[in-house]
C-alpha cells in the first residue's frame, strides 16, 4: 500500500499564491500538520519517498523522526507540476494576465505521468511526501497495472497534510485503510 501525503502547508500556500517550482518553507502549522499525518501513519509505512522540493522533504524528514524511519528517499519523479509563466502569482493575478492558457504550464497530467512509473516500482509499503498537482492527476486514474489511487471524498481540495492511497495489485484489502 502506498499512502500519497500532501505536504503541509508552505508560507506560499498561506499566501494563496500559486507556486509549482517555487520553494518555500513550510508554516507553523504545516510544521504541526507533520505531526498529526506522523499520529495517522504510525505503525503504518515502512519507509518515506518525497518530492526534493523544501516544503516536501522537511514534511518528510519531520515525519521520518516521529515514526523512527530512516532518511526519506528523494524522488524527483514526485515533483509539483511548473505554473510556468504563473509561478509566484494568486488566482486572480493569473486570471488578469493569462485570460487564456498560461505558457510553459504543466498540466496536473503531465506531472502524473512522472510519478506513475516510479509509484508503480516502489515493492513497500510507504508515504509518498509530494504535492497537490501530482495527487490530483493521479486520483481516480488506472494505472497501467489496473490499480486505481483514492482519495477521501471529502477531501476533493486535496488540503495540506491530505493523505490518499493506492492498494497496489497484492496489496490486502481493497478498502479505505482504517
């Protein structure tokens, strides 16, 4: 079973600004949101793969600790997806500049496909540190093995610290881990 973590809140999220490539830090509370994913994880992985990107590898490394895990293994296959000419702006700022589409952006696809292969190979149970547009273009789409990842419902937003999951052909169980 694969558990996909979004990262904690960054000090660009509280901002509301559109980020991708960018790096910044995590907040206090994604710093506290590290632990609550630890309390929902523990016991759980056996070992944590994130994006290299800050806001992810110090989610994961926080998360290593508390689980007692060992250094996370860095992926950039999981990277967020590029907003392009968008990167560092808000919604509206977006909205006012590329009415159309915004250039060199990534599709929530394009980043998906990065990982695809990479999730696939992973043969352990782990939490995947990586980010909202690479979740969101996984979710609900088969992979090439016929598994399918899910994410909580009531989750559609993908929030910080969100964890989905993918049960992997072989996995056990076909449900929402308890």
């Amino acid at each position: 079973m694969l558990y996909l973590v979004r990262h904690g809140e960054s000090t660009l999220n509280a901002a509301g600004v559109k980020y991708g490539h960018l790096n910044p830090p995590l907040t206090l509370a994604g710093i506290e949101q590290a632990n609550a994913t630890a309390t929902e994880l523990n016991g759980r992985v056996n070992v944590i793969v994130t994006s290299p990107l800050a806001r992810a590898h110090h989610f994961a490394l926080l998360l290593a600790e508390r689980l007692g895990l060992g250094q996370p293994l860095v992926s950039s296959a999981l990277i967020e997806r590029s907003f392009g000419a968008a990167e560092g702006l808000t919604a509206q700022q977006i909205a006012r500049d590329y009415p159309g589409r915004v250039p060199l952006m990534e599709s929530d696809a394009q980043a998906a496909a990065r990982a695809r292969n990479f999730l696939l190979d992973l043969n352990t149970t782990a939490a995947i540190i990586t980010h909202k547009g690479v979740i969101r273009g996984l979710t609900g789409t088969p992979l090439d093995n016929g598994a399918v990842i899910a994410w909580d419902p009531f989750d559609i937003e993908q929030l910080n610290a969100g964890i989905g999951y993918l049960n992997r052909p072989g996995d056990a169980g076909d449900a929402v881990p308890a």
